[in-house]
C-alpha cells in the first residue's frame, strides 16, 4: 500500500533530492538516509518528475551558479511553479511530460546511485 506523503515531508525530500543537482561531490548515501523513511517508488518518481525537471539547469552550465546546496525557499517555490504551470496549460503539460523522458534517461546513472544506497540500507 502506497503512503500519500504530506506537503511538509514532500519539500524535505525534494530538498534532499537536490543535492544531486549541486555543482560539487554527490553524497547519495547521505540521500538515501534522507529519504529512507518514504516509498522507494515514490522517491523515484519525486526525483524525475519534480526535482530534475526544475534543478537539471544547475548541471548543464559551463559554470553551475549553485555549489553547495538550493536555496530551499526558492527550491520549493521553484518546483511548485513549474509543477502548476504544467498542470494548468495543456502545451505546457505536454512539454513537461516529455522533458520528464529525457529526465528519465539523462540522470538515470544519478537515481541508480541513491537506488544502491538505498538497498544497502535494506530499504528497497
């Protein structure tokens, strides 16, 4: 049975998420102890469909303006705003779904890495 997660906890794991996304070394094992209390699918989904979609532009610069960590205010707004515009505008939603697949593909090896964190943890 799949647990709905609360808005509160939600913005802590995108929080955690995000680290992925800094212009530095990634501690997914410090990730995976984050998150280790949801869903493993759930996670998963977090992580492609909210979290890349919005941070993915951090790694893809010469010089990636975000070192250390997200702002986590600007984090959460930032992910609230692109997940209402997708679901408001029907091009929009289209676009992101479809950004959503290359997501999947192009930080693949990034989810396998918190996956195998995660099943050392005997969470998965």
């Amino acid at each position: 049975m799949e647990t709905t997660l609360n808005d509160t906890r939600r913005e802590e794991i995108w929080y955690a998420l995000s680290d992925v996304f800094v212009d530095n070394e990634v501690d997914y094992s410090l990730i995976a102890r984050q998150v280790n209390d949801a869903n493993h699918v759930q996670v998963k989904e977090i992580f492609f469909t909210e979290v890349a979609p919005y941070c993915y532009p951090n790694l893809m610069t010469a010089i990636p303006p975000i070192w250390s960590c997200f702002p986590r205010d600007d984090l959460i707004s930032g992910i609230r705003e692109k997940l209402a515009n997708a679901q408001n505008h029907l091009i929009a939603r289209l676009r992101y779904k479809g950004f959503v697949v290359f997501c999947r593909w192009y930080f693949r090896k990034e989810w396998q890495s918190i996956a195998a964190e995660l099943l050392k943890l005997n969470l998965i």
